[in-house]
C-alpha cells in the first residue's frame, strides 16, 4: 500500500474541508439589510483604476501591487483617499504615463481627484503607502513604496506635499512593499520601518514555467533571494538614520510583504511582526536601547503547525478577546490556511484558527489586505479578509479547486467565538476580486468604519458601511505632544454599562496600505459612554481619564488637555 | 472485467531495448574459457541469436571476473530474456546487474524498462487467465487512481468489494481516493471517514486508517478523537513516525505540552530528517520551559528547513507562483 504522509495527507484534505457557502437566505435579504454597500466609481467619483503592466515576462511585481489609504491629508475632518499605481521601471514604461492618484472628500460622498495638485503622483512602479505626521506639524505626510525607489512626501500643510525623499535619507532603494510608522525608541517621533521583499529586477527575473504545455508564470519567491528590511531612525530635523544594522533588523534577510507594529509584551515599547513570503515569519521584539531580538519561531508565529514557512503576506494586530494582551493574524496563500495567532502573555502565541473556523474557510484563499475592525459597533473587534490568488494559472493548475479571483471574507466576532458573516453582508461579499491592500475608514463620518480595497489591474472597490447608525459609538482622534504625534502605540479603555473594552493603536496592519487615523469605539445598544482612558505612548506615558462624553460623533484629544474638542 | 487499455500502458521503450531475436540457428561456441565463451554469447545475442546465446550468457555472467564484460554479458542476457520470454532469466541478471552496478546510468536505465515490461507481462497475464477476479479488479482500480481517473478508480474498488465485502485494505484505499480528488463535495471528508471506519472493522491493525482518522479528527477540532486515533496507530505501528507526529501536534493543540514531549521525541527519533517532528518538539519544550532543549530543536529545524530549500534561487522551471 502507498505510504501516505502527514504531509501528503494535509495537502490532499484540502478540498473536502473547505466550502464556500452562501446560504439562500443571504440571497434573499433586500441590500438594505446589508451592512456593506459597494459604491460605484459613478457616484464616488473615483475613476481611477490601477494597472499592473502585465507583461509576457510575467515579473513578478506585476501580480503584487498595489496598496491604498485613508487619510486626511488637509485635517478638514473628513477622510481622503490614496491609491497607488504601477509607473515606469526598468522592466515596464507605461504610456501614457501612469499615476499615484490623491482623491479629496467632497463631503458628500463623491471625491475628487487632486492628485496634480497636491503633486502626489509619484510615477515609479509603486506598491504601497505608509501615512504618519513624522514632523509633528499637525499635517499627515506620505511615504509612498515602489520597486526601484521609495518616496517620502512632506504635507505642506496647504493642500501640496513636496518629495523629500533625499533630504530625509529613506529611499530605500529596491524592491520595498509595506512600511510603518512608529516610535521604536520613544523619543515622541515617528520612525519608520520599510519592508524589503526580495532581491529583484529585470535582469535578475526568471522564466518559470507551469501546467502541462509549461506555459509562462509568476515565479514562487523562493526563487528570489531574501533581503534585510530596512528600519530609519527619526532625528527630528526632517533626515532619517539608517539604523537597521544597529537595531538588529538588518541581520535578518526575509522577504517581507506586511508589516504592524504592536506591542505583545505590554512593555510600552512598540514590537514588530512582520510576514515573510516563503521563509519564517518575524516577531521583532523591542528589547529597548534601539535594539530589537527575532523571537518568531519561539514566539510560534513563524511557522505553520507542521513548522513549515507560509507565504505570509497580509497580518494585523489587535486584542480581539479582550485579556489585554495584543493577538495576531497573519494571512497566507491556498493550502496553508490563514492564522491567528492568541497571546499567552508571555512572548508566545497560540494558532486558534482551526479552533475558531478561520482556518477552514481560508483553507484555499489567497489573503493580503486585512484589518480588525468593530464593524458593527458592537464592542467587538470583527475581521475582514481581501484575497485574490497571485498566479494567474492557478485555475489551470489545479482543476479549478483554487480561484484567481476570490471573494472577500468577514468574520463576525460576537466576543466569544467568530461567525462567517461574508453570505449576508452584501453582494459585494460575492464578488470575486484580485484584491490586495485594504483600508478602513469613515469616509462619510457616520460611524460605519467603512472600506476601501486595492484591486490588482482593476478599479478600487469602495464599501460603504451602512451599519453605523444601529449602534451608538464614539470616534476619537488622538493627538499626541509629549508622545508620537500620531499617538501610535496609545491604549485606550472604555466604559459602557456592562461592557468594558481596550484597544490599542497600532501601526499599520493589513497590506501595503494604511488607515483613518481614529479610532471608532462602539458601544452597541447602551445609551451612553461612561468613561474613557488613555494611556499615551512613552515617553509621555500620561495616563488621562474623560467623563461626560458625547456619543455618536467624532471628538478629539489632544495629550495633556485633560478635556475633548 | 478489466479494461485491457489499463494494461497497455509502458512497454514501448523496453522493446527499443532488447534486440530482436532472429530464428536463426547459430553455430556452437568454440571457445574453451568463461571469458570468451561470453564474448562468443554476446556476438551471437548482438546477431540476434538469442536461443542460442542465453544458456551461455548464464552460466558465464555470474562468474566473470572482468567487470567490464559481466556488465555487457549482463545487458545482454537481460535483453535476450525480456526477447524470449523468460522472465526469470531475466530477472537473475538485473538483481546481480543492480547489485554489482549501483551507480551505472545504463544500467539503471534497463533496470526500469524491464522491470516494467515484467510488470506489464504479470499484468498481462492477470487479465487473462483471471479477469474478473478480486485482484484484476484491486489492480485496474490502483491504475486507474494512479491515473487521476478517480470515479473509475471508486467503481473498480466497489467491484473488490462486492466480491470480497471483507478485503483488507480496500476500504482504505477508497478513503484515500476520496480525499484526494480534486473539487470534492462539502460532504467527501465525511464519506472518507466512514470508509476509513469500515476498514478498521475488517482490519482493526491497520494503523494507516487510524492516523487518517486522527489528522481527520485533528482538522475538525475533535482533538481527544484525534490523540486516540494517533495514540492507536502509533501503537499498531511503533515504526510510524508521522503518528507520533500526529499524536504530538494533537497534544500540543490540546495544550498539554509535557505530554507531546514523549510522542514528539519518538517522532524525532523515527524520523530525524522531518522537520515538523523538530519544530512541533522545540515548541513542546519551549512551552515547559526547557529553553535550552527547544533552542536545540529548532536549530535542527530550521538547518533541515534550509537544506528543504535546495531550490531556492534554483531552477525555475516547473515554479509557478
């Protein structure tokens, strides 16, 4: 009788363990009753469309990009929207020219294209964006990623943003992917980590072949090899320290697709979890001192169950069960399920995603865009999934059992176990996308946390959550003085009745993109918020208490204040 | 009935092989010592007079102390034995041709060919002197699995078992088939379960249906079903590493890390080159605090990880995305 391995075995259960459902009753439901909406670039005004540039060669950046943001970029209260393109590189010069495209709200739920403008065009071959007010002026400036050479974009505060890249010293030349923006050495300034993928360019791209008349694919990345990400370290007079040697950072090459910085270990210092693509996974743990240890496969978050790389590539953090203690997901390509990692509150994670469904409905999904998020202003943190598989032979290669377009997925997080929600939560959910970055944020300011997801060679997708009404809620956006000013790494604990809730404010998180800076606290059916602690990042460190708050609407406060505006 | 197209499948090459044999009757060898004597045989098998060659050919292979012509007296006896039909002969010559020639690329090479023209004789000869026997049936349904063809293969195993409902090791094969097709349907996992249950009534010692239902168990979250089944298979078969694997992963899922330790540590020691039995070890140890020893796991994992990676930056043929 044929031996049949563990390993065979795991890969061959695959198929039978994973159904995508979609229940007639979903099918039944009048849009109205769905908590996401899709707004057509018709009414958003968003006729922008990324464009891969794919190619005969297949290169492999063709099939990864690109990344997208929330952000308010002139503080007018209302949230814009970021979206990156493809532009010329050695491998691809689009004509026309292509563009990074900068929309304005309109306030009334159309936007409109300032990219000219603001000169925020960009024009390499761009991946991702990372938002974060490095300069504490008040204003949110752009550090776009591209293949070839990265961007660092000042907001001048009027409308217009001015490249300063040189000057800052953060080009980071290469293929770089997500980035972050956080205070590693709580010095009250932004820094910024910039994930390095592999070491890649034309001449160095290879011909791979596939299926039985060996057509022309994407490459697996494990062809390429693996690079140091980079981490900058803020002087505070506009120009960066390469510190990515002395940190620690730079010792380990990997090929890094996501990036969040959280803190796991509740020291007030800001850690790092990082998703490699085909080798280990990092957790870079800041010891302090400007030094960070990789503790990944101690930790249990490097490798899957069977100590095997993933090909990591969304992931966010978040306490989602309330121990307070931040928790991890990281998604993963078909076969090798998406995981999410629970803290044992003593730099160890434990994988719940079989234990919760997760596991099995990601089972054949291809995951990057992602975020933990309080949908439907209950007091729990949901999940949302953007998936899309990166080869476009897949379909071809395996019979079919694994789409190139995927559905989104949402898991509905009920504070005890999680629910696949995707079959009722609007026709969007059976749309089947290539999706790859994924932010959120309340566009149109009624507490819905809406969506916007990056489509690979295709238009934006732009969800409206229509749930934020069915709940009460406050929105606040935190300003730090003493601390970051974007308040990266603040924890946050309300009150309301019976429930209690902490959050904290990462970086990052989810796939080449970033999100609406503030923070949206549902409190489900309780008429009111009782009370509201901060706890503002070192070196602050302030601990501040608010009573008598509004509901329903987004307030602001700013460190040391001691009240709300 | 077997399909007679199942049995037709791989002879071609062996017959590019073997030298035609012709019916000409050659003259006898006059040479008086092994050594010629097997250099007259070879001549005679290159005209194609293999009748009269073979007995020759025989006698003197085994005994010739020049390497280079016992490996010729050997290709040649092969060829001439597949020609006539003698698959005994034929098989004398390649165990000693695989012995004494391990690494010989043209003698590899003939070892395949004509152990697959035997293999396709026997097969042969099964669908014809017994065609709707419960082995013709076992072996067009393996074929026919083999071949991706999964409801034929189902069909052919259904047909074992209407003749023989109690034939070890079907039931299993049955479950197998089921979990390895492609678009299977919500319910296939389910169905292979039972099958590997009904294999268990036939053969209770068959640890290969246990570990299945365990790491069945395992991916449903029934994780006390999954470590019985592993903890069974592991005692059926005290050889099989992936169960003490199995075991251990389902300890660990279980959080009873002191416990996978034992299973883990067997696992490692089946099969040192695995590294999960490595990695699910170090977590097991780093989970009780034995750091020193996890540190020493995962060292060994992650060298075998990086050995894994042999096509790293490597050829890119076949590497799709």
């Amino acid at each position: 009788m044929p031996p049949l391995t563990r390993r065979h075995f795991l890969r061959g259960i695959a198929g039978p363990l994973f159904v995508h459902r979609l229940g007639r009753l979903a099918r039944a439901l009048p849009d109205l009753l769905y908590p996401f909406e899709e707004i057509p670039p018709s009414r958003s005004g968003i006729t922008w469309r990324h464009t891969a540039g794919k190619s005969p060669e297949k290169y492999l950046p063709e099939t990864t990009g690109a990344g997208c943001a929330f952000l308010d970029y002139d503080n007018d209260g209302w949230i814009d929207i970021y979206l990156v393109n493809s532009g010329k590189c050695d491998f691809y010069v689009p004509n026309p020219p292509l563009r990074n495209a900068l929309y304005h709200n309109n306030r009334d739920g159309t936007f409109a294209d300032v990219t000219e403008k603001a000169g925020v065009g960009a024009g390499g071959y761009g991946q991702g964006v990372a938002v974060g007010d490095y300069d504490g002026d008040g204003f949110p400036d752009l550090y776009v990623t591209q293949y070839g050479r990265s961007i660092l974009y000042h907001n001048n505060g009027d409308g217009t943003f001015t490249d300063v890249t040189e000057k800052a010293g953060v080009a980071a030349p290469g293929w770089c992917s997500s980035a972050v923006w956080f205070d590693y050495d709580n010095d009250g300034r932004l820094d910024l980590f910039v994930c390095h993928f592999v070491d890649f360019d034309k001449a160095k791209s290879k011909d791979c072949h596939a299926g039985e008349d060996a057509k022309r694919g994407y490459c697996i990345p494990h062809l390429y090899k693996p690079m140091p990400s980079w981490l900058f370290h803020n002087n505070g007079d506009g120009t960066f320290t390469d510190v990515s040697k002395p940190s620690g950072i730079g010792n380990y090459p990997g090929k890094a697709w996501g990036v969040v910085a959280t803190d796991i270990n509740n020291d007030g210092r800001v850690d790092l979890f990082v998703a490699n693509d085909t080798v280990a996974n990092f957790l870079f743990a800041n010891r302090g001192n400007g030094r960070f240890e990789e503790i990944g496969t101690q930790a249990g978050v490097a490798y899957s169950a069977e100590g095997r790389p993933r090909s990591g590539m969304g992931l966010d953090s978040a306490d989602f069960n309330q121990d307070g203690w931040m928790d991890l997901f990281v998604a993963n390509i078909d076969h090798e399920m998406y995981s999410l990692y629970q803290n044992n509150h003593d730099e160890t994670f434990d994988d719940e995603a079989l234990a919760t469904g997760i596991g099995q409905a990601t089972r054949l999904m291809s995951g990057w865009g992602l975020k933990f998020f309080d949908y439907d202003n209950d007091g729990n943190l949901d999940l949302l999934l953007a998936n899309g598989n990166p080869d476009d032979l897949i379909e071809e290669l395996t019979r079919k059992q694994v789409g190139y377009h995927e559905p989104l997925l949402l898991f509905h997080n009920n504070g005890q176990s999680w629910e696949n929600v995707s079959s009722r939560s609007g026709p969007v959910f059976r749309k089947s996308l290539s999706a790859r970055g994924l932010a959120i944020g309340d566009f149109d300011n009624d507490g819905g946390v809406d969506v916007l997801i990056s489509v690979n060679d295709d238009p934006p997708v732009l969800l409206r959550n229509k749930t934020g009404g069915h709940n009460h809620w406050l929105g606040i956006q935190l300003v730090g003085k003493k601390a970051n000013a974007d308040a990266v790494g603040a924890r946050v604990i309300y009150q309301a009745g019976d429930l209690k809730r902490s959050r904290m404010k990462v970086g990052g998180g989810s796939y080449l993109s970033y999100h609406d800076p503030r923070m949206v606290l549902g409190i489900g059916q309780r008429p009111k918020l009782d009370w509201l602690e901060i706890q503002w990042p070192q070196p602050s460190g302030r601990l501040e208490r608010f009573t008598d708050l509004p509901i329903d609407r987004y307030i602001t406060i700013v460190e040391g204040e001691g009240k709300w505006k | 009935m077997c399909e007679p197209s199942t049995f037709r499948a791989a002879v071609a090459l062996i017959g590019a092989v073997v030298v035609t044999c012709s019916a000409q009757v050659a003259r006898k060898p006059q040479t008086p010592d092994i050594s010629s004597s097997a250099r007259h045989s070879l001549e005679l098998a290159k005209k194609g007079h293999c009748a009269e060659a073979l007995p020759a050919l025989r006698r003197s292979f085994s005994r010739l102390g020049d390497k280079d012509l016992q490996r010729e007296t050997g290709l040649g006896g092969v060829r001439c034995a597949m020609t006539l039909g003698q698959p005994d002969a034929a098989a004398d010559f390649l165990q000693i041709l695989g012995r004494e020639f391990p690494n010989d690329p043209e003698v590899l090479y003939v070892l395949v060919h004509a152990y697959s023209d035997l293999s396709t004789r026997a097969a042969q000869e099964l669908a014809h002197v017994a065609p709707d026997s419960e082995q013709a049936h076992l072996l067009d349904a393996e074929a026919l699995e083999t071949q991706g063809k999964w409801d034929p293969a189902a069909a052919e195993y259904q047909k074992v078992l209407q003749k023989n409902p109690r034939a070890a090791g079907v039931h299993f094969r049955l479950g197998r088939l089921l979990l390895s097709k492609p678009n299977p349907g919500p319910d296939m996992a389910e169905q292979a379960k039972k099958e590997f249950q009904e294999e268990l009534k036939i053969d209770p010692n068959n640890a290969g249906a246990e570990y299945v239902l365990g790491e069945l168990a395992h991916q449903d979250q029934q994780l006390d079903d999954a470590v019985q089944h592993f903890s069974r298979a592991a005692s059926l078969d005290p050889s099989f590493g992936d169960a003490f694997l199995g075991l251990g992963a389902a300890l660990i899922s279980l959080k009873k890390f002191s416990e996978a330790i034992a299973p883990l540590e067997a696992a490692s020691k089946l099969e040192p080159a695995n590294p999960a039995a490595h990695y699910n070890l170090g977590l097991a140890y780093s989970r009780v605090g034995r750091k020193p020893d996890a540190d020493k796991e995962f060292a060994i994992h992650r060298q075998l990880t990086q050995n894994n990676k042999g096509q790293d930056q490597g050829d890119p043929s076949q590497n799709p995305n």
